[in-house]
C-alpha cells in the first residue's frame, strides 16, 4: 500500500484575496447525497458554506468532499479575478 501524500489546497483564501468580505457562487456539487446546482458562500477563512433549502440558512453541515469544497474555493477566487480585472478596465 503506497503511502498517500496529504494536499493542501493551493485556493486557501486569505482574507486580502475576498476583501474581507464572503463571496457568493453557484455551482453544481455532490452534497447531501446528490448533484445538484447549489447556492455557496465562502467565508475570509476559506469555510464552504451550502444553502440548506429544509433550514432555509447557508450551513456548514454538508458532507461535502474536501475536493470539491477545494473546488468551490477555486471558482470563487477565479470570480474575484474575474471581478477584479473588470474593475481594472473600467
């Protein structure tokens, strides 16, 4: 058995990198048991939060994988890019 290395995701987002501000997406993912398009909400320290529809609040409680809660992260930050470089040419 090979011995697994532990990853640490390059989308850990820094305060600095959100405006110290959440930052909201859709995105489809595996949570609760099924893919759906949900509601995410990423915090300053990086924590995933998913819209519950039963709860009717974003919650942390959502078996997600760490893979695709790395992956939420990403398109977040590659939102920020996006709405950054649009500040820049405006």
């Amino acid at each position: 058995m090979k011995n697994k290395k532990t990853f640490e995701s390059p989308y850990f987002l820094e305060p600095t990198d959100i405006d110290g501000t959440e930052d909201r997406i859709q995105a489809k993912a595996k949570v609760w048991g099924s893919m759906e398009v949900y509601d995410f909400i990423v915090d300053t320290t990086g924590t995933v939060y998913v819209y519950d529809d039963t709860a009717n609040y974003h919650t942390t409680c959502h078996s997600m994988s760490a893979k695709s809660q790395n992956r939420i992260r990403a398109l977040v930050v590659n939102k920020q890019k996006l709405r950054k470089k649009d500040d820049c040419t405006s």
